[in-house]
C-alpha cells in the first residue's frame, strides 16, 4: 500500500488567480518516431536539441512536394522505377532490314534445299509436293514458257492411282511399283505425263494466239453436263477421287484445259484463211489431172486422205455406203469422168469413178486437200516446238 507521501495530490482546476507555480503542467508531448541517420547515434528524448516537427509541418512539406524528409519524419512515398528507352528510327529500320534479311536467307536456303531434292533426286514426297505449289519449279521449258514440277507430279500421281485402280476393278494383280516391271510402268507414265505438258503448253501457245478463252461459265457448263452424265456431283467426285486422288479444283483445272484444246480445235479448222488455202491446193491438184497427169501418182503425192499410199482407190462400194456429199459428186459421173472440187466432210476432194456396178455400186478414186487436220496440225506444231526437260526419266 502506498504511503502517504507517494499519493498524488488532486489536480485543481485552472484558474485565472491560480498561481503560476500551483498551475498543473500538461505533459510533454511524445515526438514522433524519427528514421535517425544510420552513421549517428540515437540520443535520447531528454537530451536532445532537435526541434519537435508537427502535423502541420509534415503536411505543409508533402504539399511542397519536398523531397528531403525532416529529421524525425516518416515518408509513404517510394521511387518510380526507371523508364525504358525508346528506339530511334534509325535503330527501327536497322532491326526491319535485320529480320528481312534473316527470312530471305532462310527462303533462300530452302528453294536450295528443294531444288536438290527435285533435280538431283527427283523427290515426289508430300513436301516437294507442296514446295512445288508454292514455288514454280519447272520441269520443261516450252517454246520460251516454263512448265512446273508441281503440273507435272499432278499427272503422275494420277496415272500410278489409275493403274493401281484399274488392276482392282478388274481383278488383276496389284501393281507393285518397286519391281522391276513395276519401275519400267513408272518410266512410262512419267514420259507420258512429259509429253502431256507439252502439248498442253502448245495449245495454251496457239489459243493465246489465236484469242481463243475459256471462262468460268464454260467449265461450270461443261461441269453441269459431267454431273448429269455421270449420276451427280457427289457420285461422280467420289469416283475421280478413288481413281485419280482428285478434288473439286483438280476437276475444274483438267476441264478447262479440255475446252482450251476444243475451242482451239474448232478456231483452227473454221479458219477462213485455211479453208481458202485448202480449195486452192485442190484446184492445183485438179488441174493438173486435166492436164494429163497420172490420178493415182498425184493422190499418193497430194492427197491427206489415209488411202494415198494406195493412190486415193476407195474400192467397190455399194450404194449409201459412201457420206451424202460424196455420193452426190460420183451420181453425176460416168466411169473414167473426173468431178470439179468438191466440200465434203472429209475437206475438198477431186474424185474419179473408174466403174459402176448394174446394182449401183462404184469403184472411185479420190484426192483429198483437209481444211485442217486438227491432230496433225497440233502434230506438227510439237514437232517444231523447242523444247527443254530438266528432269531425266
């Protein structure tokens, strides 16, 4: 219990008369907690001369956006981390050229790298199949004009199907491509899938001459006639697939090339110019028969018809058995009477009817001009085509 002594003596209450001394003294306030400087002691509350720091002059100095912190002060407020530089356009443009210049090595590397695998290996995987669509590879030169790897392994691919296909359907033996016999098919078919190109490529050549085109609504058309023919477009895709691999745009691109060779076929032979050249070889042809020379001597000279080698004789025919328009000409004629030129469905043709028969038949020779033999005047196109094959088969 404490003793009398040590009790606290009441607080009285302030007054204007009270006596200084008597006043109660307020008890000192307690300074906030300082961050002392490392390097410095800390000193004690009741030996130090620093001056106290208020709320006010806390506030008053954040409000300045003061950046030293009294003695005695805490600070909330932490450092912004740095910003990173921004590059120049000099440094821009020089990393755009660096990329650029990494990808065309790399694309550069690559058509290298496909290229050996195409001319020096003749790869048909399905990655120089694709580089191929990608990169036009030729495999000829036609008359100045490339034609691709990609066309080519396109036609292969679809021969092997269809040999392969057509030994099943027929219950034959499977074709092995890795025997002997099997790799001789495959020389076969690839010179074959050669020759195609290249006639493709001509007719292309002689259309674009010619202004011959196929559009969109042609091969849609001829496309409507293949569906209708064939039970459906379902049916007849799901066929080429099996057979060829084909798909909708493999169709479309071998119709179009049909009708580019059909169109072209029939610009050639309706041709004024060629018909005019026809007639006047036939008249040549006539007169000279008329001027003496030896029928059968000038049909084997002059004559485009299959029988020249035999001097133009059609032999013994019976009556309808020859077309209309040549059985028109020989009704006029008796025997060893030689006709004027005459169109017929075969060209322009000077015919001679050596005999007739009591029941209407007729032994004639004939000298046929063509208009234009179609196939051999495409013949005759390739046979002066220049040609380079970069791959050996």
């Amino acid at each position: 219990m404490p003793s009398k002594k040590d009790e606290l003596e009441p607080i009285q209450p302030k007054n204007d008369s009270a006596r200084e001394s008597d006043a109660v003294e307020p008890a000192p306030k307690k300074p906030a907690a300082a961050k002392k400087p490392a390097a410095k002691p800390a000193e004690s509350d009741s030996n130090s001369d620093a001056e106290d720091v208020t709320v006010a002059d806390l506030a008053s100095q954040a409000k300045a956006g003061s950046a030293a912190s009294p003695v005695g002060a805490t600070t909330s407020s932490t450092k912004s981390s740095p910003s990173k530089p921004k590059m120049t356009p000099e440094q821009m443009k020089s990393l755009v050229i660096k990329i650029v210049a990494v990808l065309v090595a790399v694309l550069a590397i690559a058509i290298i790298v496909f290229g050996v695998l195409i001319y020096a290996y003749k790869s048909e995987n399905p990655a120089v199949k694709f580089a191929s669509s990608v990169v036009p590879y030729p495999v000829q030169r036609v008359n100045g004009h490339f034609v691709s790897y990609h066309d080519y392994l396109f036609e292969v691919d679809a021969n092997k199907r269809a040999y392969q296909n057509n030994a099943k359907l027929n219950n034959q033996p499977a074709v092995d491509y890795n025997t002997a016999e099997g790799k001789k098919l495959v020389k076969q078919i690839k010179t074959h899938a050669l020759d195609k190109l290249k006639s493709d490529a001509v007719v292309a050549q002689l259309a674009k001459e010619k202004k011959v085109t196929v559009t969109d609504k042609d091969v849609d058309k001829l496309l409507g006639d293949l569906y209708k023919r064939y039970g459906g477009k379902d049916t007849l895709l799901k066929t080429l697939n099996q057979i060829y691999g084909w798909e909708i745009n493999d169709l479309k691109k071998v119709v179009r090339k049909q009708l580019l060779a059909q169109k072209l076929q029939e610009k050639v032979t309706s041709d004024p110019a060629l018909q005019a050249q026809a007639k006047s070889k036939a008249q040549d042809v006539l007169k000279k028969v008329k001027d003496g020379g030896d029928f059968a001597e000038l049909a084997k000279k002059h004559s485009q018809a299959s029988d020249a080698s035999t001097g133009g004789d059609l032999g013994t025919v019976t009556k309808g058995q020859l077309p209309a328009d040549m059985q028109k000409a020989v009704d006029k004629l008796e025997p060893g009477q030689v006709s004027d030129v005459v169109k017929t469905s075969y060209g322009y043709e000077v015919i001679k009817v050596i005999e007739k028969t009591a029941d209407g038949g007729v032994r004639a020779q004939h000298i046929v001009t063509n208009t234009v033999n179609f196939t051999n005047y495409l013949n005759d196109k390739l046979g002066k085509a220049k040609v380079n094959t970069y791959v050996k088969v």
